[in-house]
C-alpha cells in the first residue's frame, strides 16, 4: 500500500504530520476499495464467516473505534490552540474496544492511557452517557469533566468503574491485582461487595511496562496467590505495540516472557482484528471469570501518530517502519471487515467516519466553552476532605459489647480496666478494639498473623479474628500496600503493616502516585482509605544498622493527602488509632501510624522502675482530633521545646535538668501528628515563650524540624532565640555507634544552654 522511501529523508517528508497521514490513508483506503458485493448479514448473523462477532456487535466496536480515532484527531488539531491539553492517543490500540465489549461494566477496570476505544465502548452498557462529550470535557481540563473534575486527562467513571489512573508506568498492577484478591477477601468475611461476586478485574498496560518492577511484583504476586490456589480474577491485558516511546521490544518477547509463567494463563488475541479477535478475547475472560484465575491477554496492537503530540517519530523512526505499522491500522481492518460482510458500503463507512469527526470536534467546542479551575480552593476540595465533627464523632462510636468482650476475652480483660501498660501493649489493645468495632477490617503484612509481629504488637490478633482477617502476605511491601488499595476500592478498611520504616521506600510510589492520589484525581468519587502501620525511628539497642533504625520520614511528608502520626505514649496510640480508622471512615483518608520501635517496651522515664512512662487505657469513647498536640507544663515559657516520638521522653528529662540547674519552667509540647504539621497549634504554644528548642529525631535535611521553624518564621516569631537538635545526614551505624548520630539527652541540654547564653 505504501511505497518505500528510502534514507536519507527528504526534508518535504518529514513535514508531513503523521496524523494527517493516518486521517488520508483511511479515506483513501475506502475511497479505492474494490471488492465485490456481498448480501448484507443479518444483525445477529456472523460479521464474517467463522466469526463469532455478530454484524450488529461490529457495528457498535467500529463505532466505538472511530471515536477513539476521532477524539486523537481532533487533540493533535486543537492542542495547537490552546482548546486541548493532553496529546498521549489511543491510535492503533483501538482493538481493546474487544475487552471492555466483553466484559461487564462492573468489572472495576485500572486502564492504561491508550484506552479511549475501550471506554467508548464500556459507555454503552449503561444508557444515557456521552463517551464523546465526557472525554472531551478532560482533553480541555474543565472542571464539568466527570471523571476528574479538570484536574488531569485521565480515563474514569464511578458508574462504569473505571479508576482513573494517570500515565500509570504499571504502578497500578499491584492495586488491579489486590481489588482481585479482596473480591475473595469480602466474600470470606462476609462484607458486602459493591460489584457482583463473580466480577473479574481489568488491568491493561503496554508491553514496555511489563519489565517495570512493579508490573513484576503483581506478577510475581499473581503466582503465589495461584499456587496456592487463592482466587485472584484479574485479567491482565498487554497491549503490545513493540515500542515503548523509542524503546523497541524484542520480536516475540511478550509470547516468550510469558506464555508459559506458571500461575498466570496466558492467552493471545489480534487486537487488530475485530472478526478474529473476539473469540480470542472472550476465551480469556470466559476463563478468568470461572477460574478465577490470573490470566494474562496479549493483545496484538500497534502504534500510531507517535506516543504523544510532541514525538515526531519520523526524526527517529525509518520511514518504511513508520509505512509499516499505518498500514497494519486496525480501523482500516475494520472497514476492510464492513465493506468486505456487504456491512456498508464505502459511502456508508465515510459518511460515519466524516460524521465521527463533526461530533468530536463539536464537542471540543463544546468543552472549550465549559468553566476550567481557577482557584486553589476548588483545586484541592477532593485532596483531603476533613470532615472534623464527623471524624470525633466516628472516633468516639463504641463497638458493639458483644464484640468487644469476643475481642478481649472478659469484662475484666477489657484494656479501660487494666494497669498502666507501654505503648507496645496499647497499641495491641487499639487494634483488638478497632478489629471489634470494623468487621470488615482486615490486618496483614509480613510475620503480623501467628508471630504476632516482629516485636509482638499484633499477638493475639490472629486467636482473635481468624485468619480472614488476620494473615501473612509475602515479603513485598509494594504488594502489600497495593493490596490494601484493592480492599480499600471495594469498601473494606485495611490495616497493612510495613515492618520498618526503611523497607517503606521501595514501595512509596504506591502512596504517593497511587493511594493518595485516587481522591484528587477522581474528584472524590473514588476512595481507596487505609490506616498503614510502619515501625521505625531510632534509637533501638543491640539491634540495628541503617534498615532497623531508620529516622527519616521525608519521604512521607510531602505526599499529598497523607496524614501521618506518630505517638511517643500508649494512651495518645490508642487514640490515634481511633482518630486514623474515623477519617479512613468518615472522610477516605490514607495515613500513615509511624510507631516508634525503641518506646514499645519503655515503661520509665526519669529513672529506672519509676513507671512513669506507663498509662492508663484512655476510655473507649475518648478521641482526638488531628492536629491536637500533647502539652506538658503548659504554663511555663521560659523556654518550649517541640518535638515527638523518642524526642517527648528526652525533652522532658531535659526539662527536669534545665529547671534543676538553670531554674527555667520548661514547656513540651508533643506534636503528635506529623503530616500536615498544625501551624497554628505550634505558634500559639511559642507565642509566649521566651526562647524555642526543636528536638527532631529526624535528619537534618528535610525533618519535620524544618516545618516547625517554618510555621514559626511564617507566624512573625522568627525573632525568638531558637535552637535546632536533629539527626545528623547520615545512614545509621551499627551498634552504639547509632547513638552518636541521633539527638541525645545531653544534646538539648547542651543547646538550652547555649540559649541562655544568647539572653
């Protein structure tokens, strides 16, 4: 069809516009066909003989194709006029149309940004929708786009169950993969799923994404899970194009890598090919759909008009490679199969194709004159709603008696009516009553079932609630924290546990880019609220190094949405974990527990047997608002110390020193809550104060530290006498070696005095 031009390029052909090539080559296919006529076929006939596609269900793909092809068209035409803002297109992979035909509208899809047929099509199983209005309301970010409110092209919908992802490099695989699993989870423990139980969960990504680690995890995950025959319906789809960017394929590489993995059945489907290819597809979700099995579809597909506006693929790409992969266009297969059934004729075909790109355009039009965001308040509504009223009201709600006596064993074994315990013990004690109060809360993570936890804190967990809700994972973070968002999606709370805050950072971007994101970049339809336990901070004994005495949480403090709390006592733990359950509850939120490992098991504080570092169980109905601190000596201003976690403790012997050698009255005040930090709280407690300590356990760079003198510049006291005790930029050694990079006892005393020297 094409000719071969051979190198060098003549520069006339490099000016052509691809797009404008696959736009011609299409109305020149139709216009020069010459087949010979056929009868039409029936609507409910085979499309072509042999195919188990009917004519009226062609009928509705190609359409679906040809707004696919059309929204591409009209991005590339407008984004030069400042109509469009997104030009990553769906040309060439218009054949997953197939899947979502196939599949139900309540099979929760995670899409990759290639997916436009495939939407357009899922638009039809529930009446009254706009494929073509809506996805142009995202092309010009206006906020009366449904999906994400303006905030970023992204392929979503709450009716059709589309979690919206955003240009996803196969960060969404391990989430697809745990919604799989938590469909099997809901069913065991008895909760209510939103979605049928026999739903099945769509995931589609490209080839190039497939060797990301990430796509290995969910994989890998995908595996275990068969072996050891837990259901996981998740149906991966592989849209191989052979390129990634300018990244080619190996020839065969999908076939090869995974044709064959054990525990993930694999199948084939042309998705150039609309008559061929859906038999292939229906065999694959068919399969996945009564197995329950992980399956993993090669869809054939290819790629064209460049990856995005911005790649002119002809700098790069031989000319003939280009010709090539035009020719093997799917919408010219499609009207190859419409014009080759006596379907339509060519006039027909054209007539469609040409009334395609007015609705497309007309839409854009449309779009363009909607209301775009234009304010910082309307920017952020969906990040992190906050709910106060609501969220102490939740917190506060008693689980039922009856449960609460089953999670404890006795009226007498109830926590309110034990001594003063460590934080270890309370925190046990939390999550016995959050697991009483939530049936459908669920606890996992590494060693966290019949071990009980590295250092004990979920022990009879297990005895319990049962191995439903109470169970080991495999040791990867990142599949556990995707996990927790597929439970989250269907209406579960999920309580995952990190083992230390180190093993956190191979596995943040799930935070970052895909749990704290969901809310923002769906407009609040979606919520994926989880409560994440992490071990960390410093200052263990006998046992260490950088991975077990890990102190730095910046990687948590800039990830939007996040809340993340952190107690240095058992009574503020337990009411913590009530307040995080509530806005997960209440609000959706994603947070973060950080417990402090080296204050588990302390009891005293000043001297050894003083049992001053032991507390009461605070009563069930007794909250905490984020934000609220912790103020010891509230009435001193000679000098406030902020600080929290290890960092509380410390402070309050130096108090004692400072006030034995200096004479001062010394105010503590334990932050409590990390992320986001309460300015106001922090400069109401220095207003008064004579001279400001910050004890950050945290490093030097990027602590928590940093934002404390932050909000006290920003709140006009940045004249006060100030000194900061940190953590140095360091990994942790060895041994004792740690103590000498984290803050000490004798540290603040030391820079308290050099504070009185400053006055």
């Amino acid at each position: 069809m094409f000719a071969v031009v051979p190198d060098p390029i003549p520069a006339r052909m490099k000016a052509l516009n691809r797009a404008e090539i696959c736009d011609a080559n299409f109305i020149d296919f139709v216009q020069q066909w010459q087949g010979d006529p056929t009868p039409r076929p029936a609507p409910d006939a085979p499309i072509l003989p042999g195919s188990t596609l009917d004519a009226q269900g062609f009928d509705a793909l190609f359409e679906s194709q040809l707004i696919s092809r059309h929204l591409d068209l009209m991005a590339r035409v407008l984004r030069v006029q400042n109509k469009v803002f997104y030009t990553i297109g769906s040309s060439g992979h218009e054949g997953n149309a197939l899947v979502a035909r196939l599949a139900r509208h309540t099979d929760p899809a995670f899409l990759h940004y290639r997916s436009g047929a495939f939407m357009a099509e899922r638009f039809r199983q529930l009446p009254g929708m706009d494929p073509v209005l809506d996805a142009a309301l995202s092309f010009a970010a206006s906020c009366d786009d449904p999906a994400s409110g303006g905030r970023h092209k992204v392929w979503g919908s709450k009716p059709l169950w589309v979690l919206p992802q955003t240009s996803t490099i196969a960060s969404h695989l391990p989430k697809a993969l745990g919604t799989a699993m938590a469909i099997e989870s809901a069913r065991r423990i008895g909760h209510a799923l939103p979605i049928p139980e026999d739903s099945v969960v769509i995931c589609s990504f490209g080839d190039a994404s497939s060797n990301h680690a990430t796509a290995q995890t969910a994989f890998n995950t995908a595996a275990w899970a068969a072996y050891q025959r837990l259901p996981a319906p998740v149906l991966f789809v592989c849209e191989d194009n052979g390129i990634g960017i300018s990244v080619k394929t190996p020839d065969g590489w999908i076939a090869q890598n995974f044709s064959h993995r054990p525990g993930l059945d694999y199948f084939f489907a042309d998705g150039l090919d609309l008559a061929s290819g859906h038999a292939q597809v229906q065999r694959a979700l068919e399969h996945c759909r009564r197995t329950r099995r992980p399956t993993f579809l090669h869809l054939r597909t290819t790629r064209l008009m460049g990856h995005a506006g911005t790649d002119f693929e002809i700098e790069w790409r031989p000319l003939p490679e280009l010709c090539a992969a035009e020719a093997a266009d799917p919408l010219l297969r499609s009207a190859q199969i419409a014009l080759e059934s006596g379907w339509m004729d060519g006039t027909q075909v054209l007539q469609r194709y040409e009334a395609m790109r007015t609705r497309c355009f007309a839409a854009a039009e449309e779009a363009d004159r909607r209301p775009k965001l234009d304010g910082l308040a309307q920017i952020l509504a969906p990040l992190a709603p906050y709910s106060p009223a609501a969220v102490q009201v939740e917190a506060g709600r008693l689980a039922a008696a009856e449960a609460r006596l089953a999670a404890f064993g006795s009226e007498a074994q109830l926590p309110e009516r034990q001594p003063p315990r460590h934080l270890a013990i309370q925190i046990n004690q939390g999550l016995h009553e959050l697991m009483a109060k939530y049936p459908s809360t669920l606890l996992f993570g590494e060693d966290v079932a019949q071990k009980g936890g590295v250092y004990t804190v979920s022990k009879g967990l297990l005895k319990a609630f049962g191995p439903r809700r109470v169970f080991n994972t495999l040791l990867d973070e990142t599949m556990i924290l995707g996990m927790a968002q597929g439970l989250a999606n269907l209406g579960m709370l999920p309580i995952p546990e990190i083992q230390y805050l180190a093993y956190l950072h191979n596995a943040a971007d799930q935070l970052r880019g895909e749990a704290c994101s969901l809310q923002f970049f769906s407009n609040d339809q979606y919520r994926n609220p989880m409560l994440v336990r992490i071990a960390g901070l410093g200052y263990q004994k006998g046992f260490g190094g950088h991975f077990h005495n890990d102190n730095s949480i910046a990687a948590l403090r800039d990830i939007p949405g996040l809340v993340v709390g952190c107690p240095s006592r058992g009574d503020d733990a337990a009411m913590m974990l009530r307040t995080l359950a509530a806005l997960a509850q209440v609000d959706g939120r994603v947070s973060v527990f950080l417990e402090p490992i080296a204050l588990y098991m302390t009891k005293d504080l000043y001297a050894p047997g003083d049992g001053q570092w032991l507390f009461a169980y605070p009563p069930p109905e007794q909250t905490m608002l984020p934000g609220e601190g912790r103020v010891y000596d509230p009435e001193a201003s000679d000098m406030v110390i902020f600080t929290y976690g290890n960092g509380v403790p410390m402070s309050l012997r130096a108090a004692r020193t400072l006030q034995a050698e200096l004479g001062w009255q010394v105010r503590v005040v334990d932050l409590r809550w990390l992320v986001p930090l309460n300015a106001g709280f922090i400069a109401q407690q220095a207003a008064d104060a004579q001279r400001v300590l910050v004890v950050d356990e945290g490093r030097h760079s990027a602590g928590v530290g940093e934002g404390v003198i932050t909000a006290l510049v920003e709140a006009g006291l940045g004249h006060l006498p100030l000194q900061r005790v940190c953590g140095a930029d360091t990994y942790t050694p060895l041994a004792g070696a740690a103590m000498c990079v984290l803050p000490s006892d004798n540290a603040l005393v030391s820079a308290a005095r050099v504070l009185a020297q400053d006055l």
